[in-house]
C-alpha cells in the first residue's frame, strides 16, 4: 500500500482521514503544518499529536509560518486595501496545503497526501476530477485552482461520509477529539477581520459615501471596512435600504445603490480542473462564493486566461476578489476570481 502523509488539524475530519487509511492499511504518518503563532495553534498540534499516538502513527510538525505569511496573509491584507473580499482558503489550498506541503511530502518519499476535506477526488476522461459531494459539508469549491499534479497526489477518505457519521466514527473507535467544534472560516483571525487588518498597520483612510451620481451621502473611516454588497453598519440614512456597490480605491468613494444582483461576471486567472480548456462545457452551473446556490448559466472562455459567465438569474452576493466557481453534472469544471460583474 501507498505511503500517506495525512495533514493533521488537530479536528476530528482529518483525525478520522488518519485513522480509515491505517485500517485500510496504508502506511500512515500524520503531520501538522503549523502556519502561525497562537493558542489555538499550539492547542491543534497536541490534539494531532495525541491522536496519533492513540492511533499508532508517528506525527511530524513542519513550520509553515513565513510561507504562509507571504502566500495568504499578506495576500489577506491587500485585496482588503485595494477594495477587494479575499478568500484565504482557495488561496491556502493552492499554495500551503497542497503546495508546500505536497513539496515537503514528496522530499521525505510519501507517495501521497491526505485531508479532511470533503470532496472527491477521481478519475474522469484521462483527468483527475473534482466531483462535488450531494451533502451541506462538500468542499469542492475550495479545490477550484488546484492543478493536476496536486489532484494526483491528493487522498480525501472521508468524503464517502456525512460529518455526522464522523464524528460516530471517531467516538466509538475512541479518537478524542470526535465531538470537537468545527474550525471558524478564517483560522488566523481571533475576532473582527477589521481589528486584524489594524493589528497588521492597515491605517484608517477616510473617505465619502456617495450615490451614482456622486452626491455625498456621508463618510466612512477605510475602505477595508466594507465590501461590494454589504447593507448593515453604513450608518447613512436616506430613508431607503441601500447596498455598497462599487469600491474606489484611488478616490476612496464607496458607491451606494439600491439591491442589484450580478447577471454578467468577469473571472480572472481561470483554472480547468475536471475538463481541460479545450473540452470544458459550456452550459453549467455557477457558484459565486462558498456555499451560495448553484445558478444556471454559460461559459465564455477568453484567450487570456479570463472567462465570462453569464447568468440565467442575478445573484445577490457578488464581490470582486472571491472566487467564482462553475460545475456540470456535479463536477468543478473550473474557477477563478472575480474581477468585474454588471447588472
């Protein structure tokens, strides 16, 4: 059987991924990457490192600090300043999990790694193919710029599982952590994204609250404090509901309009992952950021590695920066970030 790195979190997802590949008999080592400095990351490692005993693997620990900072941290911080909503996780993907560490997992001779993502891995037309799974847990939007290589390398054992039976597994084989909460979105972050962004030298920068026309409506302490469709916090009132539209960096104006929805989405940086550019369909559906409803649309593919996605109905939670991803017959066909949309 093949030799497995399975990444530990220190959660009962990837403890129970270690636990089913020892039973299946797989040659098993669990490794932590630690990615920055805090408690809970600290309280992670002994939690990885406890069930790994329990289990009966060896378990590594890998600092990942400096990589991480420089691949999404720093990632994090400027799409906010420059008026964007980041997804650290699409990125973390692409350049920790299954970057670094896939380059750490192949220079100590593992043949692959393994996760406690929910999401399938298989092969389809002479591809490695990201298959969405039918449950509330599915994560095949996070594996959107994941190339071929990585996909190769890649094990996901409990994607064959609801999380409720996970956690029945690990309770009743023992594993500590089975009734563990699940993990917050953005794991670096203790508390508001604003007080983060603060704590790292991002400085207030006021400026003007202004509708389509230009006319001032009030003021704003930085443009990182908002993004394009938020409506609670504003503090104007004009006596009718209205949304953060644009962003304007370099004039520091934030566009209010009344609700409007994205029919028209410009990707950027496009990734094919289950069909090659050449075969990708071009009726799918769309997804515009994690979890959001699946929406009917087409696929327009440029020569310049951008696409547009044209939509049968709008969508409501549309924002520059997040990721855009499209699926056929349940497979993620491709994704990237989105630049520009219209209405």
């Amino acid at each position: 059987m093949s030799s497995v790195l399975v990444a530990m979190s220190g959660g009962v997802d990837s403890s129970v991924s270690a636990f089913l590949l020892k039973q299946q008999g797989f040659d098993v080592t669990g490794a932590t990457f630690k990615l920055f400095e805090s408690e809970n990351s600290e309280k992670s490692i002994r939690d990885a490192k406890k069930v790994s005993e329990f289990i009966g693997i060896n378990h590594l620990v890998f600092d990942l600090t400096k990589e991480f900072k420089n691949s999404v941290i720093d990632y994090f911080i400027g799409e906010y300043t420059g008026g964007r909503t980041p997804n650290p996780c699409v990125v973390c993907n692409k350049t920790i999990k299954f970057g670094k560490a896939i380059e750490k997992m192949e220079s100590l001779g593992f043949e692959k790694i393994a996760t406690g993502h929910y999401s399938l891995i298989e092969k389809f037309n002479d591809r490695y193919a990201v298959k969405k799974i039918l449950h509330k847990k599915d994560q095949s939007y996070y594996f959107c710029m994941l190339n071929q290589m990585q996909l190769s390398k890649i094990l996901t054992p409990v994607s064959k599982f609801s999380k409720d039976e996970i956690r029945e597994i690990a309770k009743n084989n023992g594993i500590s952590v089975w009734n563990k909460s699940d993990s917050q979105d953005i794991c670096f972050i203790k508390g508001s994204y604003r007080d983060f962004l603060k704590e790292n030298g991002v400085k207030n920068n006021p400026g003007n609250f202004v509708d389509s026309s230009g006319r001032i409506l009030g003021s704003h302490d930085g443009i990182f404090n908002y993004t394009v469709g938020q409506r609670r916090g504003l503090n104007v009132s004009t006596g009718e509901r209205l949304y953060v539209n644009t962003i304007d960096v370099n004039s520091r104006n934030i566009i209010l309009s009344k609700r409007f929805g994205a029919t028209k989405i410009t990707l950027k940086n496009v990734n094919f992952v289950s069909f090659s550019e050449e075969n990708a369909p071009k009726n799918v559906q769309i997804c515009v950021r994690y979890n959001s409803v699946l929406i009917d649309g087409t696929l327009e593919i440029r020569e310049d590695k951008t696409a547009i996605l044209n939509l049968s109905k709008p969508a409501y939670n549309v924002c520059p920066g997040q990721f855009a991803v499209c699926y056929f017959d349940n497979y993620l066909v491709c994704g990237g970030a989105i630049s520009e949309f219209s209405f």
